[in-house]
C-alpha cells in the first residue's frame, strides 16, 4: 500500500505554517539556496520540471508532541521552486515526525485541524 498523497495549498508555505525544517524560515531558506551556486541550480532545475508539468509530492512532517509544527522534511528546493513560479496547489505525503520511533509516510488522510490550530 502506498503513501497518502494530498494537496497543499503553496500559501501555506508562506504563511510560516508549514516550516521548512532545515531553515529558520522560507525566506532564510531562499537566501540560502541563492548564494550555494547548487542549491540554486537545485531550485532552477525544479522550476523546468514544474513548467514541464511534473509535480512530485513533498514530504510534510507533523511532530507527534505538538501536531500543530508542521515542517517540510523533504522537498525543500521544489518548495521553492513551487513558491518562486506562484503555483497556487501541490501533491503532498505526510508523516508524524515520532519523537520515540521510525517515522513512516502515513497512509490515510492528514487532518487539516492540527494546522487550523497555530
């Protein structure tokens, strides 16, 4: 069986309600990747395939302790890359971030609830 795929709307990575989990937020994130010469070309890379119609699901952790820290754990340059071209929705998978435990991609829904809580 495999992974649950949604889609997010790309607003709610600008909101800071979706966190990147690498970054303190997008826009640090963005400078990041615009001074790494290949974390950049990363970002420019993913803006053709998304032109050229291909969407894959980024991966969204939701912590266990505190369900309404939602992060990007991977997918961070087509996050980006989505954000940069305004593409309004995105596929998803999710994942409780586990604080005892291997964290797996879940396989049924996500409940939007947790978000509406921040």
């Amino acid at each position: 069986m495999s992974p649950w795929t949604g889609q997010m709307e790309t607003r709610l990575l600008t909101q800071g309600r979706v966190v990147p989990i690498e970054h303190r937020d997008w826009a640090d994130a963005k400078r990041y990747f615009a001074r790494k010469p290949i974390h950049q070309a990363g970002v420019e890379e993913w803006m053709e395939k998304i032109r050229a119609g291909r969407l894959e699901p980024i991966q969204i952790g939701v912590s266990d302790r505190y369900p309404q820290d939602w992060y990007v754990g991977d997918g961070h340059h087509r996050a980006v890359a989505l954000m940069e071209l305004g593409v309004g929705r995105f596929p998803f998978h999710w994942y409780w971030i586990k604080s005892l435990g291997r964290p797996a991609m879940e396989r049924g829904p996500i409940d939007w609830g947790l978000l509406d809580k921040k």
